[in-house]
C-alpha cells in the first residue's frame, strides 16, 4: 500500500511567512497595553519597597532603641529615591557618620512619591527610640503618602505609632492636603505642634 504523500508534506516557505506576519500584527497590537501594565506594575513595586522601607526602619528603631530616619536620597525630594539610617545627630538628614540600613534609588520612570504630613512641612519622616513616628522636636507625626505614575495612584497611611498601611483608596491624601493648607504654616511658625492636633482634625 502506498503512503499518501499529501497527508506527509512539511509546511511551505509562503506558508511560514504568512504565519510570522500574522504573528508580528497581533504582537505589535497588545504591545501598548503590555507597555501600561508594565509601567502601573512599577508603581505597585515602588508602593510596596516604601511600605518595607518603613516597616524596617520601625522594626530597626526599636530594636536598637535609636531614632532611625528615612530621607531623601539626594537630600531634597522623595522622588530622587530615600535612604534609611541610623539619625546619630537627630537632624532627620542623612549626614557623614550616619550608618546607612537601605537605599532604594532612583526610582522607575514616571514614578512620584509625595507626601503629606498634615501639621509639618518635611519630606523625610523619623521613627523614635519607642518606634513612634516624632519630628525634631518630639512632636508627633502621621500622614499621608503617595506613590503615582501612569494613571495609577497608591496611597500609605501611618499613624503616629508609626503602623503603615495601603489605603483602599487615596481619600485620605485630600484631607491631609486639606490639613496642611489650612493649619500647616501656622502649626510650624507657632511651634505648638499637637496641641492644636485636635482642633485641626475637627476643622477638615
């Protein structure tokens, strides 16, 4: 019996062009949305090395029982990255001497972090010896911190007792804006501080 040669035959060159055209169409149709979920994906990761961050520093604070901060990493903005370290002189800037425990920077293109601490104008942030979140002059601090890029925002939480969380939504970002343009400058030039806390919570 003879083999049917037509049920054997490989594919054609005509044929294997047509395939790897077809191919590059699709590909170069989802690359776009490939590209997005790419970029929203790298604030994700930003959000979630900040939240370590601060998780670390907490934990670092209270086991050594010093004050460790978490600055800019090119002394100015968040948005250049942050350092996290041992504050020897309580400054809240990362100095010579200063004992680094992490870095990220820089970050992922497009990627923002601001941040809104209500009564006090810093971008940096410090954990006491007892892990509680204190500025310079021992008053507490608690805010709001967001991380955007690419249509995508996620926005942490911390309390004074220095507890971070993810934010179902970044509703609580307008009212610390709100917070801080209403009684920021005036909280700082006093110097009171968390005496007028209350008020000022009332007032939102």
């Amino acid at each position: 019996m003879r083999p049917d040669l037509r049920a054997a035959r490989g594919v054609t060159m005509l044929e294997c062009v047509i395939a790897m055209a077809v191919l590059a169409v699709a590909l170069m149709a989802v690359s776009p949305s490939i590209d997005t979920v790419r970029r929203r994906v790298a604030v994700d990761i930003t959000a979630r090395a900040f939240l370590a961050s601060l998780q670390a520093a907490r934990s670092e604070a209270l086991g050594r029982h010093r004050r460790v901060a978490m600055a800019p990493h090119d002394g100015g903005s968040l948005n250049s990255g942050w350092v996290t370290f041992v504050d020897q002189n309580r400054n809240d800037r990362f100095d010579a001497g200063d004992q680094v425990l992490g870095r990220y920077a820089p970050l992922p293109p497009g990627v923002s972090v601001d941040v809104r601490w209500g009564l006090y104008n810093t971008e940096g942030l410090a954990f006491a010896e007892d892990g509680f979140m204190r500025t310079q002059t021992r008053g507490w601090l608690s805010g709001t911190v967001r991380i955007a890029g690419h249509g995508r925002r996620v926005c942490i939480i911390i309390n004074a007792y220095g507890r971070a969380r993810v934010a179902r939504r970044c509703d609580a970002w307008a009212g610390a804006q709100r917070l801080h343009d209403r009684w920021g400058a005036d909280v700082v030039a006093s110097g009171r501080g968390c005496r007028r806390r209350a008020r000022c919570v009332g007032r939102i």
